[in-house]
C-alpha cells in the first residue's frame, strides 16, 4: 500500500454509511471532493415541491451536517431528472440499478476530467464498485492511483442467494440472475483498480474465490458512529431476564438468513424466548411461519427508532449467510445487547462476554445457543460503552487504512 498519503477524491452513489468516508478523509485534511449523485441542498428551491411526498422521501434524506464543511459536489438536478424519467419507463430491477450506474459513472468521468485537467495534483480515486468503470478509465488516463470499494461478495455471494432460494421455494423472493455484462463491467473495475477494499475477511474470501488478486486486496472494517446510543459502563447490570427478547433488525431477506430464523424460532416454541422481526420486505413468509407464537413481526423501522428498539432487546441476532460487513452489529452492541452472529460477516465479537458466532446453517446449534442464555438468568454480561465501540470502528482509525 501507498504510505505516501495524498489527497483523495470519493465518488459514491447515494448516502453510503452516512457519507463516513469522505467525512473522515476531510477531518485528516485529505479530501479534495466528494462526488455523489444527488444532495438534497445542491436542488434549485423551483424544483423541491417535486421532492414533497413519500415518493421521494429517500431522497430528502440526502444530506448531513458535515457537508456544509466540504467540498460536495453532486448532479442534484440531472439526477432527479433521470429518477422522474426511470418512473416514467417503468425502469425497475437490474435495469435500473444498471442505468443508474452507467449515468453516474458517465456524469462523474465527465466531472473528474474536468477536475484533472486543470489540478495541480494526482490526486487518489475511490469509487464504489458496479459505477466505477468509467470514472477510472479518466483516473488511470492521468496517472492517478485507484482504489475500488467492494460493496458485496459479487458473483460468489449471488451463488450464495441463488441456492438458498432453490432450497426455500416457498419464500417467492424471486431469484433473478444477473446480467453477465454487470459483471463484465466489474471485472473491468477490478482490472483498472490499483487496490480493492473489502469490509472482512469474509468479503476478502469471496473476491478471491471471484478471481481478484490477493496483491490488490486490503480488509478496511465499515466506520461507525454511536450516535444517541447508550450502554451501562461497563456491565450490563440485570442480565439476561426471562423471557429472553431477541431481536432481529435488517431487511428480510433469504440473503440475510430469514429462512434459518425462522427455523430455529419454530424449534424454539414453548422455550421462554420472544423474537421480534424488524425490517422491509418483498418476499413471501411461508404459512408455516406466520403464526408463530414466539414470533412477532413489526415491519419496516423508521431509522429514529432503531437505538430504542435494540434497548428493548437482551440479543440481537445476526444470521447472514453474506454481508460485506453488517453494521447492525455494531449499533446493537452500543446499545446494549448480546450479539449471536453469523462468521460470515465482518468480524465484531471480539469476546464471549459480548456475544458468540454460530453458523446460521446450523439450527440446532443456533437454537440450543439461545435454549443456554435463556435458561442462565443470573448470567451477567460485559459490554463495552457505546465509546469504546465506536473508539474501535472510528471514522479516523477506518480512514488511516486507505491508501
């Protein structure tokens, strides 16, 4: 890796982790830019009565405080263009994931040839995997250092999802292969790519099984915050209390391992353990699961109501069968709860008084792991304050390790 660290341009759809990159590089004085595709504040004040109304509510969201301090620069306008002209074709799936990509990268290669014409400087050139492809062809044309962030386990983990749908057919989500030319395109990335950022080991294991070179690869963990979270100092003082309050907080998906929970919930009726389900879904959740009586499903969580949610809960469980890192675990951790994970995902366990990695393959284990803290009531757990878990995954000790 590059000691020599220079200034950094970050190209980046979307509010990725909340911006946490390009602000930590602007905190240690390295950000030259941030381009994204849209920032609510960059949109003409003629044009944001079209924003009104939940239809575009996630783009509302386009923003944080630390942006007013940095160079941002987005296509704010075109890109509520391009979103209002994908409606109007009906534009969904693959298709549009893969021309909003294509427009971005177009955009963004367009901006930075600009940029590099006129610097003074190479500046280093980070981009998100599947819209980079354009953006370093310009980077490589002036001799710039790329560095690519990997956002998924690529065609290895969409082998992943593919059996785990042909094995639980009664879910209906809907397995739809990838078009070969994305991961043409990907390919062409990683080929450009002077580094490739993974979020685990997991992930590193997956791009090499995907045909990256090792000599690219480096494990940088997600940055998190702690926000409003709170912990007792220390010691989790009232243990684990009957009946045992699981929570599991993501989006329900086969991927995420929703057929395994809902295994082990049925082997677990009867036992004094309470799930409670959390998250958006498009899939089907069988007839032979609905009905549950240790299980209650809430929906989709609004984001303000996550910290107390996981206070509300002794466990949080995480049983992914891929996730590039998985910052859920991090924020159940700062708030309080016993972590069951999954090992493929980023590694946050770091001690059996924080919580314990079963294999989510494994049901019998995973029920029985929960039968033993749900019967050990006297059981006592030590967690780290919201500080130390944040002091760990800091946005500074994150953004040290890039090139």
């Amino acid at each position: 890796m590059n000691k020599d660290k220079g200034k950094i341009i970050c190209f980046q759809i979307g509010a990725r982790e909340h911006y946490a990159l390009p602000r930590g590089f602007h905190q240690q004085g390295r950000l030259a830019a941030m381009v994204t595709d849209f920032l609510y504040p960059d949109l003409p004040g003629v044009l944001k009565p079209i924003m009104n109304g939940p239809t575009f509510k996630s783009l509302q969201l386009r923003d944080h405080p630390d942006l007013g301090k940095m160079p941002a620069v987005s296509f704010a306008t075109k890109a509520l263009l391009f979103e209002l002209g994908a409606k109007l074709k009906k534009q969904q799936g693959w298709d549009l994931i893969m021309a909003r990509n294509k427009w971005f990268g177009r955009m963004a290669a367009a901006w930075l040839e600009d940029y590099l014409r006129k610097a003074n400087h190479k500046p280093v050139v980070f981009s998100y995997s599947y819209s980079a492809l354009e953006i370093f062809k310009v980077a490589r044309k002036y001799g710039c250092t790329t560095v690519l962030g990997q956002i998924d386990g690529a065609m290895a983990e969409e082998d992943i999802v593919r059996k785990e749908s042909e094995l639980f057919p009664e879910f209906k989500e809907g397995f739809a292969t990838i078009p070969s030319v994305y991961w043409e395109h990907w390919r062409q990335e990683v080929h450009l790519a002077d580094y490739v950022v993974v979020n685990s080991a997991w992930s590193k294991n997956l791009a090499l099984e995907n045909g990256v070179s090792e000599n690219k690869l480096f494990v940088a963990p997600l940055a998190y915050e702690s926000g409003e979270a709170e912990t007792s100092k220390g010691i989790r003082k009232n243990g684990f209390q009957t009946p045992l309050k699981v929570l599991y907080l993501g989006t329900l998906t086969l991927r995420k391992g929703l057929a395994r929970l809902l295994n082990v919930a049925k082997l677990l009726e009867g036992f004094p353990i309470e799930f409670t389900i959390a998250g958006g879904s498009s899939l089907v959740v069988p007839d032979r699961f609905k009905n549950l009586s240790n299980v209650k499903f809430t929906g989709k969580i609004e984001r303000d109501l996550t910290n107390e949610l996981y206070r509300e809960h002794h466990v949080f469980i995480f049983p992914t069968l891929s996730d590039g890192f998985g910052m859920t675990q991090l924020e159940a951790l700062s708030n309080g709860c016993y972590l069951v994970v999954s090992p493929y995902c980023g590694e946050v366990v770091d001690s059996p008084d924080r919580g314990i990695v079963v294999d989510p393959y494994d049901a019998e284990n995973m029920a029985e792991t929960l039968r033993q803290l749900a019967t050990n009531e006297s059981k006592v757990w030590h967690l780290p304050d919201s500080d130390m878990v944040s002091g760990r995954f800091s946005i500074n000790n994150v953004c040290s390790l890039y090139p």
